[in-house]
C-alpha cells in the first residue's frame, strides 16, 4: 500500500513538473491530475483504516486476556523519529492512537491503566538486579548487565520492568 501511494504521488508530480517545463506560471489541475489526486486520497484513506484495524485487534487481544492491570510507557516518539530506522515504525499518530483505544478498552473491561513517569529508565534498568545503565543507544536490541551479567534484549526487558513498575504502583 505504501508503495502505490509513493508511486501515485511520484506520477503526480511528474505531472506537475511537466506543466512547469511547458512555461505555465500557474498549474492547471486537469482531468487526470484532479483523478489521480482523488485516487492518492483513496489510498491514503485505505492505509488509515488497515492501521486502524490492527490496532483494535492487537488491543482487543491484550484485553481478551485479562490482565490485572496494563502499563505503558509515555514514549518521546518525536525524540524517536529523528533517528532514521525508526521513522518507519513508529509514527507519533499511530502510537497515540493505540494509547487513545487500549486506555478505554481498558476502562471498559474493569482493567487498571498505569502510565509509567516520562523518566522512568524502563531500558536501561536492568530486570534481574535494578542497575541502571548510563546511556543505550536506541539501536542497541541487546545488551550484557556489568553488574549481573545477565544477557537482555532490550523490548523484553523493558516490559519486565514495566510490569514491576505497574505491580507497585
Ligand atoms: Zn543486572
């Protein structure tokens, strides 16, 4: 889907770019261009809905399982897309709207909803013996504790801290 929608809008500027040889000063919106933009909406509109079907599975999921409570970290996303990798992934809307739909699917179904501290170390904690490490790069999937020497990657350690933090709060 992505990639129709790149090829669409490469086509429409290549439109464009053609009025802009020919000498226009101001850009016509022809038959094709004014349909080819609809068909860019379509497909625009389509990825939206295919996201937001996945979120309410994935959330309806997490909630069918009745856990006695959901923790989730108050992610800087926008600290997050600025490195390259993640850009694709993680997008700011997407994340919050995930939040937006497990927060009241969570208070319909009697589930306590923790949001951790913004500072909380959930990465750089170490799950087994609590050592915090200085820095991890974001492109750092699994990393060795100095203090305990236990191997971790990085996403289940996160969310065993997050549990921790979520059991006594
Ligand atoms: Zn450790």
């Amino acid at each position: 889907m992505n990639k129709k929608l790149k090829r669409l809008q490469r086509k429409l500027s290549r439109k464009y770019e053609k009025q802009k040889e020919g000498g226009v000063n101001r850009y016509k919106k022809t038959k094709n261009i004014i349909k080819l933009e609809c068909l860019i909406r379509k497909v625009h509109k389509k990825i939206k809905d295919i996201r937001t079907n996945y979120l309410h599975q994935e959330t309806a999921k997490l909630v069918k399982a009745k856990p006695e409570f959901v923790c989730m970290e108050n992610l800087n996303i926008k600290g997050m897309v600025k490195n390259h990798k993640l850009a694709k992934s993680i997008q700011e809307q997407t994340f919050s709207e995930f939040r937006r739909i497990i927060e009241y699917k969570c208070k319909w179904n009697n589930i306590r909803f923790i949001v951790a501290d913004k500072y909380y170390p959930s990465s750089k904690t170490c799950s087994e013996c609590g050592y915090i490490l200085d820095k991890l790069s974001l492109s750092t999937r699994k990393w060795i504790c100095p203090e305990c020497g236990v191997i971790h990657d990085r996403d289940v350690n996160a969310a065993i801290n997050l549990m921790k933090y979520g059991k006594s709060a």
